[in-house]
C-alpha cells in the first residue's frame, strides 16, 4: 500500500478494527511517518446499478463520491465526513447482497446518511434526487426535517455567535439580531 503523501511503498499498521465487514486500518508510513487509513474487504461481484430507465451500469464510487460532495459543498463537515459516509453507503449496499440494486435504493441510502450529519447537504441532495416538483414540496421536506427532534443537534447554517442564555442582554443596542 503507497503513502498518499509521498509514495513510499512501506507502512506499518498501528491500529486494525472491525468495521462490518470490513477491516479498517491505521497506518503510519515509514517513509515520511504520516499516518493515513486503509480499508480491507472481501471482494464481492461488482455490483450493477438499475437506472431510473432501466439502463443498467457497473457502480461507480467516484460518481457516488461527487454527487455528495457536490451536495457538501462548503458545509463545515470534518476532514474524511464525505469519504466515510460513501464507506458506510457501500458496506450497506454490500449488506443487501443483491447483484443489482436500483439507483433509487442507492439514493435513499445516501438520503438517509446525510440527514444523519448534515441538513443542508441533505436537502441539497434530495432537491436534486428527488427533483422536487415544486417549492411547496421542498418546503415539506424542509419543515419535516425542523419537526425532527434532532434538528438542534446539527451543524449550524451561520455561526451561533450571537446565541446566548436568555436574560443576558439587557443593553438595548444596535445589535439586533436576526434569529
Ligand atoms: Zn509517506
């Protein structure tokens, strides 16, 4: 296995989980000693995706990987979020064991992960998956997702600078905020 850094063709693992059925690995290299992680599988057939009409074609992780990042875009997720989530849609593709699966169970896979850990990628995704018809359904999938008890714990859309505990700001200032 290659450093992604430097190439060098040497590492040693320093960490190995089980992860599904996968195994996931750390490992430092022996060249530049940068740590970077790898991830082992059992080689199932390639999986063939049905398209929307009908066409068939091999799956494709980097097509996945750009459809989310796309969604992705300048939200603050960790360095290594996108990689992952298309890691976890894969080992539940594999979970499925089905030589084909139709692109619509893909996208409700994906759906599902991005709801998981960000909002705004996930309306992004689903705007484009599901193709809204109108603004009224956008609307629904966005006041579904506020009527989700998690929604606090997400990432914020602007930075809670402003937010404080009640009571706090008494100064009646210029600095009204809009929330
Ligand atoms: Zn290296």
């Amino acid at each position: 296995m290659k450093c992604p850094f430097c190439g060098y063709i040497d590492s040693r693992v320093i960490d190995s989980r089980d992860v599904n059925d996968t195994i996931r690995r750390r490992r430092q290299c022996l060249g530049c000693a940068l740590r970077f992680t790898t991830y082992e599988r059992v080689q199932t057939s390639n999986i063939i995706i049905i398209k929307k009409d009908k066409r068939r074609e091999e799956y494709n992780r980097e097509k996945l990987t750009t459809g989310i990042r796309k969604a992705c875009e300048k939200r603050p997720l960790p360095t290594g979020a996108i990689e992952k989530l298309v890691d976890d849609v894969e080992n539940e593709l594999h979970s499925l064991g089905k030589a084909e699966i139709p692109s619509s169970v893909v996208g409700e896979i994906v759906m599902e992960k991005l709801k998981e850990c960000d909002h705004i990628a996930y309306i992004r995704f689903a705007s484009v998956y599901r193709d809204f018809a109108d603004i009224t359904s956008l609307k629904h999938e966005v006041d579904t997702l506020i009527a989700d008890k998690d929604v606090a714990s997400q990432l914020p859309l602007i930075p809670q600078e402003g937010v404080r505990v009640s009571g706090r700001r008494k100064r009646a200032g210029p600095s009204k905020r809009l929330l």
